[in-house]
C-alpha cells in the first residue's frame, strides 16, 4: 500500500495571487544545502518578488530569501543564492517555450514539505492590469458582503 505523504505548507506568495493570473501550476524539487533546510523547516522563507527562469538548460528560483540558520554558522548559505529547481528536462523546454513566447512569467507560489522533501509550486503567470485587480476587489467585497447577510439571517 502507498503511505500518504503529509504537506506542510511553509510559506506562500500571497503577492503573486493578487499581480498574476495563474493559469497553470507544478511542483518541483529544490538543491539546498543543509542548513538552508534547517531553516525553511523553521518557516524562515520569504517569495515575496521572487521568480523563476532558465538558464543552461536548467531551472533556477532568483529572490527567493531563505535566512541563515541560526546555529549554522561559517556553514550558511548567501540568503538570496540562486536556488536549482529540479524538473524533468521536457517540463522544463516546454515552459521555456511559452515564457519566451506568450510573454508569460515563472513565479514560486508556495513553499512546502512532502514527507521529507522540500517543493516548491511554480506558476506560469500572466500578469494583471490595474482594472483586473480593480474587478477582483470588488468581486471580493461582493463576495463578503454576501456571506455577511447570510450569516446574520442564519442561513449560512
């Protein structure tokens, strides 16, 4: 039989959710080294403006800040170090393909442990204009004002 594997989200770009529309998601494998594990699973990861991008045939995470350990001493890492993610080489040629030509974006949207193992979620994003974050605040408070009624008439 197969073992659930448990997630525990780390940390998300919440930042991203309100600039992109996110029109498709992947999970991959990130290279650390050991202390940078010691802290991520101590929830010390920052996405905020970070992004994805290829070079030499190879997928890397830029601006994604994870802080030193603690106790790591002369072993830390630069907080802002290139990150490897680790994809498949066809997964990673096919997203090349549509970032460089549908003006698309790569960005990390979550942090989260799998069982042992450190994901992050990539999403290929199309950014938003000014009124397209105009109509999901609006669409937003709609939404709350709504559940609001209904909470206070007991229908929810």
């Amino acid at each position: 039989m197969a073992e659930k594997s448990s997630v525990k989200l780390i940390a998300q770009n919440k930042k991203a959710y309100h600039d992109y529309f996110i029109l498709e998601t992947i999970e991959a494998g990130v290279e650390l080294k050991g202390t940078e594990v010691k802290s991520i699973r101590l929830g010390k990861v920052n996405l905020k403006d970070s992004y994805a991008e290829v070079k030499n045939g190879q997928m890397h995470a830029l601006g994604v800040h994870v802080s030193p350990y603690e106790k790591g001493n002369i072993f830390n890492t630069d907080p802002l170090r290139p990150k490897r993610l680790l994809l498949h080489k066809r997964e990673i040629m096919r997203l090349y393909g549509k970032v460089m030509q549908e003006g698309f974006t790569l960005v990390p949207l979550k942090v989260y442990l799998k069982g042992p193992l450190v994901k992050i979620e990539l999403g290929l994003c199309k950014g938003k204009k000014i009124y397209d974050k105009r109509e999901d605040a609006a669409r937003r408070s709609a939404q709350r004002e709504i559940e609001k009624s209904l909470k206070e008439r007991n229908y929810y």
